[in-house]
C-alpha cells in the first residue's frame, strides 16, 4: 500500500475506451445473446506505476492524444481505469476543462458556492471566501452576477482558477488553463501557484515547456498512452523535445550558414515587423497602479510608460528598439537614501532582466525630499523577445542596497506586448556580430572551429 508521505500513487493503471463504428451498434453491444463484439478498444493508457510524493511539483507533457487527459482524469475521479488502481491523499482541486461544473444559467456568483461546495468547503467556508474569490477573478463590473453563459473563455478561467486557488487544497491539478487570460492575470496565477507550491503538489499539464521549467522539478512523459520517461524536469524535457524534432525533420541534420556584422545586428524584418505593429494596434503598454503591492509608505510611484528615443509615450513595442522606461511619483517624508528599480518579467512569472538607481550608480541627489515628486528614467535597448505579454514591476526603497526598507513596491505595475519578432525558441534573442563555421587549412587559425577527423 502507499506511503503516507505519498500525494499519489498509481499501479498498472490503465484506461481502455469502447470505439462504436456506428450509432446502433452501442444498443446491439447491450442486447444479451448476440454473442457478437461490435466495438473496438483503444488504450488511451497502458499500465502506468507512479509515486508522488506531498509536496513534489510534477509536469505531464506530450503531444495531443498521448494520454495526458486521460490521465488527469483518472487522477481526479472523472473516470475509473479499465485496469490498476490509482490512490491519492488530500483534497484535489482539479482546473481540466475552463468552466467544468459551472452551470450556464446560474450567475457568476452562485458558481462560485456551487464549485466551492462541490470541491468540499463548508457553508461557512464558502460564506467566508466567496468575496475573496470574487476578488482575485477581478471579472468586469457586473458580470459576476450575470449568468456564465455570457462569459468569454478568459472570464472562466479567470472565475475557474479563483475558486480552485481558494480551496485549500493539498494537490492542485492545472491542465493548460494558463494559455487563456491576459498577460496581468497569468502573472497572478503563477503567483497564487508558486505560493501554493510552498505547502502542496501540483500537477501541471502543458505544451509550453518553459512554463513547465518554471513551474516544475519534475516531469513525466506520456506517448500514446506510454509513459517514455520520468525524472528531473530539464532531462525530460530535453528528451521530449528532441523526439519532436526527429519526428519533425525526419532524422535530417542541419544546415549551417556564416554572417558578419561590422555593428550591432539588426533584425532583418524590422521593418516588415514594425509597418505590422504600427498599423491598427490598440495600445498595449497600460499602468496599473492597483495591481498587488506593498511598501512602507514613505514614497507612492504614480506612473510608469515607455518612452520611445524622442521621449515620446510608447505604446507598441516590438523589441530591439531604443526606449526609456520612466518611473515617477510623490515622496511623502524623507528619503536618505532613496534607491528606484524595476524588473521584467514574461508572462510564467520569469525575471527576463533587471536594474536599479544603485546598481546603475545614476547622477543626481542622493536624497528625496518628502512633499516632492520625483523621476527615474532606465534608457537601454529593448531586447529581441518572442511575440507575447510582458509585466513590468517596480518599487522604491530607501537604505543601503542590501537592507532597503521598500516604500511602495508594485507587481505588474505595467503590462506590455511584443508584437513581432524573429525570436522562435529562448527566452531573448542575441544581437549576435559574427558567427562562423570553417573547415580545411583556416580551421587552424586561433578561434576558430577545427574540423572533425
């Protein structure tokens, strides 16, 4: 039997589903005395033995109809296995499917207790969380007592995500519901997720690799209902992505090219790419001066925009450009030391990049008078991104770098796009100078590659 330091554990599981070639042969199957099988099975999941224990961070990643559904299901009790057995311990908030459970007809609200209900809160639980999920699904004024059927699929998962984070559950079961949603509210759930992680086990099913890294210690890879690997989440990760591309490219090697550049690159497409960006696009780059923060109150940032090299507001951002990021506000009382920073985050909660008014060591008055405004300004260039919703944070402090006090501290005080860019794998993309391969007698020349013999 299972250990009790185990969340979960499963032993030859198995999940086999009857495939009808037509609609009355399901009725035939159940007529007794026809001696006659008329479907076929398919495995979703072959005999799957796996231990987690409490606390563990596990993804599940393959390609579509590798099984993870199915999984996930048998996982949470919305299927039985055709064989094996799976056992977990501890309360499970389950996020499968954007909406599951809601009913189209109740409100928003009467979700929220019906869904609460369902994943075992008591009445008085609901009665004191209710408005705290409300809250943190932050929904459009009114629509939290419209009926859901008017949602939009970001409204679910934003509504979804709300009541399963406030359930005090001990394994939280996250299947891709994080690929909808704007850029601020992802930030927020990866937020609520790392803080649940601190206590529980996640089990976290994407396609988006880096989310996985982020999220996970550990991994397991289905395909075609067969598990191919378990272990630390990079290894498998590595494996996985590396059988897609054999399957892409066939087993084919790689061609290799040369550039040079006299200056820093710049991006071929640039122009193609930013006539895109410049052409009907709403503004993207917005301040919120009510997204999470703290502090203790001695400064309040008001403001924060990108500006372009003119100094002008910049909306639309598509990477590699030249812009100033400025910070303003009010000093309320006296600031000896007064140090401004801000970091980048992508939308998995990932710091991109990073700096302050120490590190930088920037001219100006090494103190801020309280009852005056102040401004910071960042001038760097915009590195190449992959397309997608950036967060920006910020903050004040005051004291020595490492013992700061922090005055008012902003989470995702600025959400920005990136509209284009020839970034397709990483993070960031390099402003690389020069990349060479040679072979023959230049290969023996300092710094360069030698040929393989």
């Amino acid at each position: 039997m299972p250990s009790d330091h185990q969340a979960i554990s499963a032993r030859g599981l198995a999940k086999a589903y009857r495939l009808f070639n037509r609609g009355h042969h399901r009725l035939l199957q159940h007529i007794p005395g026809l001696g006659q099988r008329f479907y076929r099975e398919h495995w979703a999941l072959h005999e799957l033995d796996l231990d987690v224990k409490r606390g563990e961070s596990v993804a599940v990643i393959g390609r579509n109809g590798s099984g993870k559904s199915t999984f996930l299901q048998l996982l949470c009790g919305t299927s039985t296995p055709t064989r094996g057995w799976i056992e977990t311990h501890g309360r499970i908030a389950p996020l499968l499917e954007l909406g599951a459970g809601f009913a189209p007809e109740f409100t928003g609200r009467e979700n929220v207790r019906l869904a609460a209900a369902i994943l075992g809160l008591s009445r008085r639980e609901i009665d004191e969380r209710t408005q705290s999920i409300i809250d943190f699904a932050d929904l459009p004024e009114g629509f939290i007592d419209q009926a859901v059927k008017r949602y939009s699929s970001g409204m679910y998962a934003r509504l979804a995500f709300a009541v399963a984070i406030h359930v005090d559950a001990d394994i939280l079961v996250v299947d891709e519901i994080l690929s909808v949603g704007d850029g601020a509210f992802v930030q927020k759930c990866m937020r609520a997720i790392r803080e649940f992680k601190a206590n529980g086990t996640l089990f976290f099913v994407s396609h988006d690799t880096p989310a996985v890294l982020a999220l996970c210690e550990r991994a397991i890879w289905l395909d075609q209902g067969r598990l191919m690997a378990s272990g630390p989440a990079r290894d498998v990760v590595l494996e996985y992505e590396a059988s897609l591309k054999r399957r892409r490219d066939g087993g084919a090697g790689f061609e290799t090219t040369s550039r040079t550049a006299e200056a820093p690159v710049e991006d071929s497409r640039a122009e193609a790419i930013q006539a895109q960006v410049s052409s009907g696009v709403e503004p993207t780059a917005i301040f919120d001066p009510a997204s999470a923060s703290f502090g203790d109150g001695g400064a309040e940032i008001t403001g924060v925009r990108f500006l372009d090299d003119g100094g002008q507001p910049l909306d639309a951002l598509m990477g590699g450009e030249v812009v100033e990021l400025e910070i303003t506000g009010q000093v309320h009382r006296d600031l000896g030391a007064p140090i401004v920073g801000f970091y980048v985050q992508d939308r998995l909660g990932q710091t991109l990049f990073a700096d302050n008014t120490a590190l930088a060591q920037c001219e100006g008055a090494t103190g801020l008078a309280g009852g005056r405004g102040f401004r910071a300004g960042f001038r760097f260039q915009m590195p190449w991104m992959p397309a997608g919703e950036y967060a920006v944070g910020v903050a004040i402090a005051d004291g020595p770098v490492d013992d700061s006090v922090p005055q008012h501290w902003i989470e995702s005080a600025l959400t920005f796009r990136i509209h284009g860019s020839h970034v397709a794998v990483g993070l960031v993309g390099l402003p690389m100078l020069s990349v060479t391969l040679e072979s023959g007698e230049a290969a023996s020349r300092p710094g360069t590659l030698r040929e393989s013999t």
